[in-house]
C-alpha cells in the first residue's frame, strides 16, 4: 500500500458507511454527514508521526500524538500511554480509508 496517497490529509470516521471490512474514513474536505456524536479523525504525515483525534470528556475532540508505520497487513497506526491504540489501515483510495 502506498502511503504517499493519504499523508497530509485529515480522515474523518464516517460511521454510517463502516463494513464487516472496517470503519469507513473520509477526506475531511468531503461531504462529511453532521454528527451529535463526536466524530474520530486520523492525520498522517510524512516523517511517520500522526495524530488521532477522539471525543474528549465534553465530547470536543481531542488530538493525541501517534506514529505510524507500513506493515505486511496495512498501516500501522499506534498512539502511546494510557489509552494506548493501535490502528491497521487495510485499505485506501483517494477518497476512503478502510481501518480496523
């Protein structure tokens, strides 16, 4: 998979499209449905560093630091301490990343 593609661009998690594939996540540039629920975001950028942004306890969203990296299964995406997460992007178009 080709990360070039999707570096620089926030991805927002479109949840009314998710699959039995994975959580669908868009351009945040796109038409992005308006949402009570906090919605989750992902950036990616070049030097291997992102961000993942979740509903904090106001439910404003809140950016904690990340890296990523290519693996055999996708794009790893791993933030650190407490809440430590680990993301795989299994798949991405220009217009969609699928993440499990």
């Amino acid at each position: 998979m080709d990360a070039s593609a999707i570096v620089g661009i926030r991805w927002v998690h479109v949840y009314e499209e998710d699959t039995k594939d994975g959580a669908v996540y868009r351009p945040d540039t796109g038409p992005v449905p308006l949402s009570r629920r906090p919605r989750e975001a992902l950036t990616l950028r070049a030097d291997g560093s992102a961000t993942v942004e979740t509903g904090g306890p106001d439910d404003r969203s809140q950016g904690r630091p990340a890296q990523w990296s290519a693996t055999p299964d996708g794009i790893t995406v791993q933030t650190g301490g407490q809440r430590a997460q680990v993301l795989t992007i299994t798949r991405a178009t220009a217009d969609s990343l699928i993440v499990r």
